[in-house]
C-alpha cells in the first residue's frame, strides 16, 4: 500500500480531474443547448421547414465546436485555479523574475521544438505504419483555417494555450508538484491531457491511431510540465504550447491542408 501521504496526492488529483470532467461537460451541455436554441431560431427565422431545422441542429460547425470548447474549457480552467491552485504574490514574483532569464525562453523554443518535431515523427511513422494519426481536432481547425484564419490562429496560438496550461499544469500537475511528486505529476497529469484531446472510442481513429496519439499527447503533457518545473513560472509553458501550435499551423499551410 502507498504511504498516506502519496494517498493523499493521488486523491488530490483525482478531485482537481473530476471536479475539471464534471465542469467542463456541464458547462459544454448548457452552451451546447444555448448553441441549440439560437441556431433553430435562426433557421426557422430564415423559412426553414422542420425537418431542416433538425438536420441543421444534428452537429455544431466548427466554429460553434470551437467556441463551445473555448466557452467550457476555459471557464473550467479559471474556476478550478482560482478554487484550488490561485498563485501566491510570492509565486507571481518569482514567476515575473523568471521571465527575465534567458535560460527560461531557451527552455521554451528547446521544448516548443521537441514537441512540434516528435509529433511530426509520429505522424511520418504512423503513415509509413498504415495508421496514420488523425487527430480529432484537425477537421475543424482545417474548416476554420479557410474561412476564419485570423480567428485559427488566435484560438490555437493564444487562447488553448492559456486556458490548457492553466488546467493541466497549474492545477493538476500543480497539486502533485507542491506535494512533492513532480516526476508522478508530469506522468499523469500528461496522460489526461491526451485522454482531453483525444478520448478512446470517441475520436473516430481506431486502436492503434488512437495509442499514438495518445503517446504524442502525452509527451507533449510531459515536456511542458517539466518547462513549467524547470524555470518556475507558467508563462513558460504557455509559450512553448503556443510556439508548438504555430508550428503545427505553419506546416499545415504548407503541406497544403
């Protein structure tokens, strides 16, 4: 049996992931039911007949899929910091100093780097594999990509990064971190950032896409916890997920879509 203190690690984290699942799939039911009802008025304000009042209120476009997630998502996030991991004014300090070494943005373009680079190694090997790696948010962010850029770019380089670095490695790597189980806290708290991006049996992938995703995921999880460890403040990991993002985007464009 585990010592009673990592027993009440482990069940701290296991709160701040419930408390963040039970949240975020409320908050994202309510504004799916908002998104529900405005959508309806305004099909059946523009002479829509029943039947294509239904069809169009069977799945959310992209942009409604991505305003629901940023809607949830971040409004879990700023809850559950401001609950159970609010920074203290000597946390801000240091966090502030730290962003004024060098050695934190070296850090930061090293892991943005390594994250962008093993990812596009998974995606290379999955092909060569004949299990090519679709990530489930590749659709929507291609559909936004052509008809909303400026917004695409905003919401992968500047908003996901906040509010995910805020819940995944604030609160729950956080919790694990202060009670003295970093390496433990990068492990799991990786792994539910993977299973958020993409869950077993919902993504539309099938066994063996899925487990290299959720490898990438968790990598990623992992090397952004340990930014966040190694200079001391959360601005670095937001960076890096941000920098990691406008890669991916990057190479998006130029693979062509």
């Amino acid at each position: 049996m585990p010592p009673a203190r990592l027993r009440s690690a482990l069940a701290g984290f296991g709160i701040d992931t419930a408390l963040a699942l039970v949240i975020t799939f409320a908050l994202m039911m309510g504004a799916g039911v908002v998104w529900g009802i405005l959508r309806a008025i305004q099909l059946a304000a523009g002479g829509a007949e029943e039947a294509e009042i239904l069809a169009g209120l069977a799945q959310p476009g992209a942009l409604a899929q991505i305003l629901i997630a940023l809607f949830s998502m971040g409004s879990t996030a700023l809850l559950l910091y401001f609950w159970r991991r609010p920074a203290t004014a000597l946390e801000r300090r240091h966090s502030w100093q730290a962003l004024r070494r060098a050695g934190t943005w070296g850090a930061v373009v090293g892991v943005a780097l390594l994250t962008f680079l093993s990812s596009t190694a998974a995606a290379w090997l999955g092909e060569r594999l004949g299990v090519p790696p679709n990530p489930s948010n590749l659709a929507p962010i291609r559909e936004l990509t052509s008809s909303t850029p400026v917004f695409t770019m905003a919401f992968a380089v500047l908003l996901a990064p906040l509010y995910e670095e805020l819940l995944f490695r604030r609160v729950l790597f956080g919790g694990l971190w202060r009670a003295g189980y970093p390496v433990l806290g990068m492990l799991l708290s990786g792994l539910v950032f993977a299973l958020a991006h993409e869950a077993p049996g919902l993504n539309g992938n099938g066994l063996a896409p899925t487990l290299l995703l959720l490898a990438v995921y968790t990598g990623m999880g992992v090397a952004f916890a340990w930014v966040y460890r190694r200079t001391g403040t959360l601005w670095a990991p937001i960076a890096a997920h941000a920098l990691n993002n406008a890669l991916a985007l990057g190479a998006l464009q130029l693979a062509g879509g």
